[in-house]
C-alpha cells in the first residue's frame, strides 16, 4: 500500500512532493554546472581570485621588504646614536679626567710647598720634653716659623723669643743635627735652610740669659760619651754629644773635656765594639792611635756612621794615663762594667757592709755592692751586687763572707725559681752545687735571686740534712719554710735535737720564741703533718715542726684537730687540738670533744 501510495507521487505534478524534486533537481543541476565551469582556465571567478592572491603577494613582498630596510635603518639609527653616546661619554670622561689630573696637580704642587714640622721643645719651666705638629709653607722666612714655633710651645712669657732658636733633630738618637741661628739664616726661607720632606723633626732650643748657643754642623757624627770616675769606681751613664767627622783625636779630647769639664791632656777614651758574628763586645783604647774621627772609629766598615751612635768611654788621670791600657784602672772599670750580670741575693744578719762597695784586685774587679736593703735588720737583709760574668760559685762566696761573717763553708747558696702566679704555685730553691762551676754556665744570668743560708756544706758520715717547716694551723699559709739543720741518723735524740733547734734559730735570727717543752716535731707528709715524735725517739725522717705546749707522753696516744662549725653564723672557730688516749675507742674521742665544746 505504501509502494501504491508513492507512486501516485510521482504521476501527480501538481503535488507538493512533485514539486519539491524538480526544485531540488533544479539546484543540482546548476551546481553542477558551476562546478563544471570552475575547472575551466577561463572561469572568471577563479582567475578574478588568482589575480588577487597575486596582487597580495606582491603587496606583502614589498611590505617585507620596506620592513627590513626599515629596520635596518632603525638599527643603524641606534648604533649611531650608541656611538654618539659613547663618544661623548669618553670625551667627558677624559675632559674630567684632564680637569682632575690638573686640580691634582695644583694641589700636588699647594701641598708640596707645605711642610709639616714635628717640633720637640724642653720647657723652661717644667722641663718637661713637649712635642707638636707645626705646619708651615717652604716659603716662609726663618723668624716667621720660629715666632710660631715659640707660639705653639707657649714659652711666653717664661723666655723670651731672643733666647730661642731652631735646630735639626733626630728624635730617635736624641742628636742636634744643625743649628740655624738668625744671624746667618734669618733671609732664608725653611725651605732653603733645610732638606724638607713631608715631615721635618726639629728643636726649639733655648739657653740661659748670659749662655751662647753651641753650633751644630749638618753631617756630623752622633756620638755617646760615658764618663769612668776612677775614684769612685763609677761608669757614668753615657750622654748624648755631636762630633765631627774630620776631628783629629787632639780635638775630639779638648770637645769632650769642654763637654764633662774634664782635663783633656790626660784623657783616655776607649771605644766599645760588638761583634755581631761572635755575640761579644770589646773595648779598645784609640787615645793616641792618630787620623780623623771617621778613620779612627770607622775603620773598614761599611755602616754610615750619621746613621747611629758611637759609644765612648773617657777617663783623666794623670797617673792612670801613664799606664798601659790594659794595666789601667779604667780598663779594669770598663770591662767588669760589660762583662757582669746583676744579681739580687738575700743573705741573713751579718756585718755591716757599705753600699757601693767594689773590691779590685789583680785579675780585675770581681764583685761591686750596688744596694743594700736593711728594712728586716736583725732577720734578713736584701743586697743587689753587680758580678763578673765569669764568676764562679766559689769566688762568689769568697766574696760574700765578709757580708755574712762565716767561712764559704758555713754558708749554702740556692737560686730561688719564681713561677707564674696564675697557677698558684710557690717559689722553689735549688742549691747551686759545683764550686768551680762559671754561675753563667749552671743557668744564673742577670736579673737572677739568689738566696744564702746557714749550715754547713760537707756532711760528715753518718749526718744527713733536714728541713724544718713552722706548722700554725690557723693561718693561711699554716706550713712555711723555717730552716735547715743537720742531724746524726739513728743517733739524735729529739730532745737533743730540739735543743740544737733552739739554738740556730737564735743565730740565723729566726724571729719565733722556742721553747724547749713548747715544740713538737712530726713527720710532714706533703702539706698535710704526719706522727708526733716524743722526746726519747731518735729523729730519722724529714719533719715539721710546731710550736704549741706538747700534750703527748706516749706513741700510743694520738694527736687529732678539731673544727667547730657555727652554722647560725656560718663560721668556725679556730682549729682546736685534743689527744686521744685511746685510738679506736669513740666514748673517748666524743668525751674530748665535748670537753673541748664546754671550754669554748
């Protein structure tokens, strides 16, 4: 019936669906003569459309091109404009750098026509050494940088400016280089006068109302001249003085005696020199050895000798003059004064002696008192002596007997060594042993304590050395050093030995009242005491010994301290001793200790 139906369709034209396909019939048809006219070469649309995509490719051809010229042109705009930049930026740049190179200069050239003076002045009043900076142009006159030097130290109006002059200076060797009076340099100016540097030391000198100036040459020679006084024994200390290098020896003498007031036609002078190589300083006499100043102390040398000092020794004497330098008194003096140490020695009581006292004898000077301190007199006394380097134990001691007043045999020697404080530990002595031994070669240098006890050096067979230690529990330091003394091993009795204490505490001056049934000796274990010794044992131990009234009759008894603590007042009262007559018996040890409670 469908099949029936659509066909009726077909036949019928004037249906919708008739219509409808021929309509539709109608459009494929005409597409598909467009379609058929579009691959034609000469369907006009299509060549309309590829007359435009060529138009358009040209157009963007172009515009690709004008784009890079464009751009190349753009960045050659900018090259030049860096360059531009660049270019005036280095032109800049040197303008300022020339502009800066000329104010440099210009100030270069302001500040080298400046100088900065050190001046060094002693006050007349204090004379106190003062030192400032003192800036002044190279072109000003002489009296112009004096009236500010005189200003700057304000010597007004102590001194008048007439009294005052400038000298060169060297501070280091404390040498007047050269003086520049007015006189003869007033017209010219500090620049002239003086080799300026940047800095410049000089001195503002002043003299007394009737004094001269004494002139100092440029180029002369700094000298250091030490005084011998041969009749106290004495080596001056070396004073600064100016010579000059073309000084005969005759002239050189008639400075020095001008210098020290001293008599030139006998005067000795003695030149110290160190080998640097060998570690030794020598002296040699150049009185009469003839030619310059220079000649005579700088003979082969290859050292500038403006550059540092000359050390001189000088003497006059007539008698002493006419002696051969090494048979001389001075050369005696001078050598014992380079060749000796100084050592500090604590000796006990003795004869007086004087300070300064110095012994010469035939092979030289061997010992020289420098001081001597007497605050613990009747106890100890403190000397400082000045020895020969190559001094022995025994010469020392020799030379110490008529301080102490016993033979060296009755006197030992200990060097004391001190220890730093920070580690809390105590000064120790060593006996010094070898009597042939140079004290330099067995470690005594200068500067080196020294230390003489009693007692005799040679023990006899059977004796042996012991030290006695002073035991006060109450005190800080409650073991301190006493003494020494010897004892027969096995043959003293501490009774006896007791005794024998009593008595050579009374002659070292030991300042402790001893009594013979007041004090008890007991071993010394460290710092701590050990057992007590009763007065029928015999001594066989090094012990301590301590003074209180001795309790103790029997060995079997024992010694114990006792400490009372207050802890309502936290403290404790001094150490209180009781003796046990019953070591292990504690009814004992508390009966004594509440026996010692009720007295207290």
């Amino acid at each position: 019936m469908k099949i029936e139906y659509l066909r009726s369709l077909t036949s019928n034209t004037d249906s919708a669906a008739s219509k409808l396909r021929r309509g539709m019939s109608f459009e494929i048809d005409d597409c598909k003569f467009h379609l058929k006219a579009m691959t034609r070469p000469d369907y006009q649309p299509l060549v309309d459309n590829k007359r435009i995509i060529e138009k358009l490719q040209e157009r963007i051809t172009l515009t690709n091109m004008e784009l890079i010229t464009k751009r190349e042109h753009t960045e050659k705009i900018i090259k030049d404009i860096k360059d531009i930049k660049d270019l005036l930026k280095e032109t800049e740049e040197k303008r300022q750098r020339e502009k800066e190179e000329k104010i440099g200069k210009e100030m270069f050239g302001v500040r080298m026509r400046w100088t900065k003076i050190i001046l060094f002045c002693n006050h007349p009043v204090t004379g106190e050494l003062k030192q400032s900076f003192l800036k002044v142009h190279k072109d000003e006159l002489l009296p112009s940088v004096l009236d500010k030097a005189y200003e700057l130290m304000e010597l007004a109006p102590h001194i008048s400016i007439e009294r005052c002059r400038l000298v060169k200076y060297d501070y280091s060797s404390e040498v007047m280089n050269q003086s520049f009076d007015l006189d003869e340099y007033q017209y010219q100016t500090i620049g002239q006068i003086m080799s300026v540097t940047r800095y410049l030391q000089v001195f503002l000198e002043t003299r007394k109302e009737n004094e001269t100036f004494k002139k100092y040459n440029d180029g002369g020679i700094n000298l250091e001249v030490s005084v011998v006084d041969l009749s106290t024994v004495e080596v001056v200390p070396a004073e600064p003085v100016r010579g000059e290098l073309g000084w005969t020896d005759g002239e050189l003498k008639q400075h020095i005696g001008e210098e020290f007031s001293i008599n030139p036609s006998c005067m000795r002078i003695v030149v110290e020199e160190y080998n640097y190589i060998n570690n030794v300083t020598s002296v040699h006499d150049v009185s009469i050895v003839g030619g310059t100043l220079k000649e005579v102390l700088y003979r082969g040398k290859r050292a500038n000798p403006i550059n540092f000092k000359q050390l001189l020794y000088v003497s006059s004497d007539p008698a002493d003059y006419q002696k051969k330098y090494k048979d001389s008194l001075m050369y005696r003096i001078i050598d014992f004064h380079i060749n000796s140490i100084t050592l500090d020695i604590t000796i006990p009581p003795g004869p007086e002696a004087t300070p300064t006292t110095t012994n010469i004898t035939e092979r030289g000077i061997i010992m020289k008192i420098i001081s001597i301190n007497e605050e613990n007199k009747g106890k100890k006394r403190k000397i400082q002596v000045q020895v020969s380097n190559s001094i022995t134990l025994d010469q020392l001691k020799e030379e110490l007997v008529p301080l102490i007043g016993v033979p060296p045999t009755g006197f030992r020697v200990y060097e004391i060594k001190k220890y730093d404080r920070r580690y809390d530990s105590d000064d120790e002595e060593y006996e010094l042993g070898g009597l042939d031994e140079i004290l330099m070669n067995i470690g005594i240098k200068s500067g080196s304590e020294l230390i003489v006890r009693l007692g005799r050096t040679v023990l006899q067979e059977g004796e042996k050395r012991i030290k006695l230690y002073l035991l006060q529990v109450n005190n800080t330091e409650f073991c301190t050093f006493m003494m020494e003394s010897i004892y027969a091993e096995g043959y003293t009795q501490v009774r006896e030995f007791k005794r024998q204490i009593i008595e050579e505490a009374k002659e070292q001056g030991i300042d402790c009242v001893l009594e013979l049934d007041k004090m008890r000796l007991r071993d010394k274990k460290g710092v701590s005491p050990g057992r007590v010794y009763l007065h029928d044992e015999l001594i066989d131990t090094y012990s301590t010994y301590k003074y209180r009234p001795e309790k103790m009759k029997h060995y079997t008894q024992m010694q114990v301290y006792v400490i009372r603590w207050r802890p309502s007042q936290c403290s404790v009262d001094p150490i209180e001793e009781i003796i046990l007559d019953k070591r292990y018996d504690p009814k004992d040890f508390i009966g004594k200790v509440m026996f010692v409670k009720e007295k207290l």
